[in-house]
C-alpha cells in the first residue's frame, strides 16, 4: 500500500477511537515506525513489510488509548528526553512550570546546590533541576522500586548519572540532611474524580502517582508536614498543584511553619508552581 493510503486508514482508525488530532498523531507514530524523521515523510511513497507491520501494532496499541509516549517509550521534558514505562508519569508540560518557577528563584546557577525530588518517578524533574545548576547535586525518592530504577536509566542516559543518586523510600522517611531546593509533583487527583480522567490516563498511568485522596490534598499533607526538617533555612520547595488548590496548598503549608513565597502560572493560566520558604529570613 502507499503511505498516503496507510496514513488514512489509520488516521480514520484513530478517530474513530476518540484521538485528538489523530492524522498527527498517525503520522508521529508513522515516522517512529519506520525510523524515519517527520521531514521525510513527504518523499515516503511506501513502506517495507517489517515497518507496515511495526506500524499497524502501534495504530492498533494507539486506538486502545495507550498513550503515545508508552508506545514509544520516551517522551522529551524541558531540554531532555526520557524514557517513560507503566511505573512513572509521563513527563508533561505543564511540570515545566516549577523548572521556570525556580530558575526565577534560584538565578545564580553556579551555586553548589543540594537538590531533592520527592516523588521522582521518571527523574525528570531533578534531572531538568541538575541540568541548569552545573554544580549542583541531588536525590531523587520515589516508594515504586521501578520508577527509581527508571529514573538512573534517565539520569545515565542524559549524562547526569554522576550528580543524581535516587532511593525507593515513602516520601522523606529515609533521608537525613537539609536541602537547598525541593521539588515535587505529588499525586493530587481527588480519588471520586480519577474514573473522569482521560482514557490515558485513567487506564495506563500508575493510579499510586495520580490519586491524592478523598480530597486530593493526603500527598502534601504528608509532604509539607516533613519539610520543615528537610529544608535548609534559606532554602525553598517548588510544589505542583491541582487545578484550583493553591489557597488549599497554602492554608496547611501555613499549618506547618510554611509561607507561600510566590505561585506560578502555567500556559493555560492555571496556578501550577508553589514557591514556599520556612517564613521570613
């Protein structure tokens, strides 16, 4: 068959299943299949049996809703690209929002910082972190043994393994130490709304990593309740949040000896990035 008439069928298959923007999709996955970069696409007349039939397996994986960056295996976050597995998120970016937030906060990038991720998963956002402070170094925890391994998968593969060091542990309960920076996007999906996510995520990515409690707030609870041992006292912690939890996030850090120094947009307008600080200094 041709490509043009491969490309149709499976874009119309793709449709068919709910994808959004599924002949864009048809054609990413296309040239993943084929190996073949998505400038090439254009003088691709046909292809050979081993890639046609690579990409009716991933049409067919895709229309199940399997996300593309499953299908694929990766996904790029902030300059960096990651492998991504059924353990960990993927990388979105709208977490690309706490990389902005705390450049802003932390300008001098050749200060020897000591940087944390709770709730690593993929690594990615420790690694982005590690990537824009040459001479910083960090820990990374997540409680799934799987995500912890992907993420020095990550940090090997972006040339970080050296700085990075990660550990299964149930948030800060085996680190000791003070840190200069703390990252994390903790799960915050009320668990009465997780049957409402998309059929990507609801059906693919790890619930442990989604669903945040009856009121989606149990993860900072547990989280900012500990940083007061954790945090360095001219430190900060960037934390993700929910649509519509910043006020929330704000009052139960203020329960622990916590202020909100500053809070961060992301591209659609949703407050994203929590800034906080252990009160004035």
């Amino acid at each position: 068959m041709r490509v043009r008439d491969i490309l149709a069928r499976a874009t119309l298959r793709l449709t068919q299943a709910g994808v959004e923007d599924a002949r864009a999709e048809a054609r990413r996955l296309l040239c993943w299949a084929a190996g073949i970069d998505l400038t090439a696409i254009v003088t691709l007349l046909r292809l050979d049996d081993t890639a046609q039939a690579r990409f009716e397996d991933v049409i067919a994986r895709r229309a199940r809703r399997e996300p593309y960056a499953y299908i694929t295996g990766s996904r790029g976050f902030w300059t960096q690209d990651f492998l991504t597995n059924e353990y960990t998120l993927i990388p979105r970016a709208d977490s690309e929002t706490l990389i902005e937030a705390l450049r802003h906060h932390k300008p001098q990038r050749d200060r020897p910082y000591r940087i944390l991720d709770l709730g690593t998963g993929t690594g990615c956002l420790l690694l982005a972190a590690l990537s824009h402070y040459p001479n910083a170094r960090g820990v990374g925890v997540d409680i799934v043994p799987e995500a912890t391994q992907l993420a020095r998968e990550n940090a090997k593969l972006n040339q970080l393994e050296r700085r990075a060091r990660f550990v299964t542990s149930h948030w800060g309960d085996a680190l000791t130490g003070r840190y200069d920076i703390i990252l994390s996007n903790p799960p915050y999906i009320r668990t009465g709304d997780l049957a409402e996510l998309m059929p990507e995520v609801r059906y693919y990515e790890p619930a442990s990593a989604l669903d945040g409690g009856a009121s989606g707030l149990d993860a900072y609870a547990a989280i900012l309740s500990d940083l007061p041992r954790l945090m360095r006292r001219d430190g900060i912690a960037v934390l993700e949040l929910g649509k519509g939890q910043d006020q929330e996030v704000r009052h139960l850090a203020a329960e622990n000896g916590l202020e909100m120094r500053a809070c961060y947009n992301d591209l659609n307008g949703i407050a994203r990035a929590m800034i906080l600080g252990l009160g004035a200094y």
